[in-house]
C-alpha cells in the first residue's frame, strides 16, 4: 500500500476502545526462520499466565501457521473475514492456558497483499475484540512486504525480532528503516532470540543500535532475549509451546520473564508514526 495514501486516510478509530487500554503489540521480524511464531505463542501463554487476556492474531496472511505451532485445527480463518463470509467471532479459537487465537489461511496468495477495502474490512471487525482482551499481539509476517508493515504499523508497539546471525539483523534493519522512513515509526522494541548467552544478545543490540543511530532517526528499547534451547524444537514437534510442555526449560524462564516485562508497557500516551488501529486517549478525548 502506498504509504501516502495511509498518511491521507488514516483509519478512524473507535474511542471506547482506545479508553479501555488495550494494548496492541505487533512482533516482527526482518528475516524469516527466527522463530517469530513460537515467541509469540509463548509470550501470550506467558502473559494469560499473568492474568492477561490475550488475543493472537496470526497476520501471517497466506502463510499463517500459529494452528499447526499450537495444534488447533481451526474450520474458518482470516480469510472468510476479509471476504465478508465469517465475523471474527466465528473463527476464534480458544488455545493453551486461556489464550484466544484469531488463525489467518494458508496458501491463499489473494491475501498476501490486501486492499484498502480489505484493511477497511479488518478494522471493522477488529473492534469487537475491545471487549474480549487487555492485549491484542500481532504475529506478522517476516520482511517488508506490505502486509507485514500495515499490521507493524497499526499496532501501538512494534517487537523487531532477530538473531545474532548477520543476515537476520541486516534484514531487521532493513524493516526498521522501512517503517521509519515510509511509515514515520519512530519507536521500536528489540528481542534477540536463540542467542548463547546475554553477553551476545547486548552484543547484537549495541550492533543494530550503532547503525540505526548513524542513519535513521528512531529509538530502539532493548526488550531482552530468549536463549538457543533444545526443548524449543522439541516442543515444536509436539505442537505445544516449550512454556506449556516444558516449564522449566531456560527459554521458558526467559519467556516468563518477557511477559511480566511486557505486562508491565504502558499504553503509549502518543501514537508512535503514522497509523494506528487504535488511538492513545489523550487523542480520542479530542
């Protein structure tokens, strides 16, 4: 989507759902394969553990698999809602430990790049989940495709997931510049995943940080990271996140402590670009 256009027809917003504080976390990722489903399946195990309500949109359009990560079998997803046959309503599943998921299709190529009228569709009916949750995450795609910038975008926080390979944090750059540049995001959150120790997780922050402090004008808040752990696969292959299976795997203790960091975020008091689903309420009170 052009991002001139997103400048000039800013979603309207609902007020009553920006008053109830609902925070809307989106996590991406620069390059595919980091492990950006599993973090945020496990986040939002984390956070229903912490008495959250957490609803998980998978917005991984066309490719989506949180299903399979967590064993759900879903009959209808994101697919029948943009094409107006299903509400949202009708496709959430309930998931692990009281974690709500909203699955997106697989294989439909119709939808890796939506329309406007598709995104109009979207928050339509994403407002209904103002009454269903204290956090929305957002599992994006991985890149700069558009969707993947509309949904990073629209949220009021943006997670950047990598690793300490090179090509994931010159990929999640590259996101960052993207949306700093064609989106005016100026805010960002950074977890490293599958780092050997928090001495290399630092080392990969000061990295990025010394990159995007030269060249583009944005702040990055350094989140935490989630250690190489061999039960992470292990509980891939049995369809269950490691902190539901494994609970006291070292990933499922970094990702306990993720969630009660992230609990902790408040709604932000401005809006961190151009485009929102959802406002702060000092500018819905307007």
């Amino acid at each position: 989507m052009d991002p001139t256009m997103v400048r000039r027809d800013q979603l309207q917003i609902d007020r009553a759902y920006a008053r109830r504080g609902v925070k809307v976390i989106a996590v991406s990722s620069g390059k595919g394969g980091v492990g950006k489903t599993n973090v945020v399946a496990n986040l939002a195990i984390g956070l229903a553990g912490l008495g959250r309500r957490t609803v998980v949109l998978d917005a991984d359009l066309g490719l989506g698999n949180l299903d399979v990560l967590l064993g759900l079998a879903p009959t209808f997803t994101l697919e029948h809602v943009l094409k107006r046959h299903k509400r949202l309503r009708d496709i959430i599943l309930p998931g692990p430990h009281g974690i709500r998921i909203l699955p997106a299709g697989s294989g439909g190529l119709d939808l890796t790049s939506l329309t406007w009228e598709q995104h109009l569709v979207l928050q339509e009916e994403i407002e209904w989940i103002s009454d269903q949750a204290d956090i929305l995450l957002i599992d994006t795609g991985a890149g700069i495709a558009p969707n993947v910038l509309f949904f990073a975008a629209a949220a009021q926080e943006t997670v950047v997931l990598t690793t300490p390979e090179p090509t994931s944090l010159t990929d999640a750059y590259a996101l960052i510049k993207v949306l700093s540049r064609e989106y005016s995001e100026t805010r960002f959150r950074l977890l490293v995943n599958c780092a050997r120790s928090p001495e290399q997780a630092a080392a990969v922050y000061r990295k990025l940080c010394r990159v995007t402090d030269r060249f583009l004008n944005v702040a990055i808040d350094y989140i935490g990271w989630i250690p190489l752990d061999d039960y992470v696969p292990l509980a891939v292959c049995q369809q269950r996140a490691v902190l539901d299976l494994y609970p006291q795997a070292p990933s499922s203790k970094a990702f306990g402590q993720l969630a009660r960091g992230v609990a902790k975020w408040e709604t932000p008091s401005l809006p961190k670009g151009s485009l929102q689903f959802f406002r702060p309420r000092s500018l819905t009170s307007v």
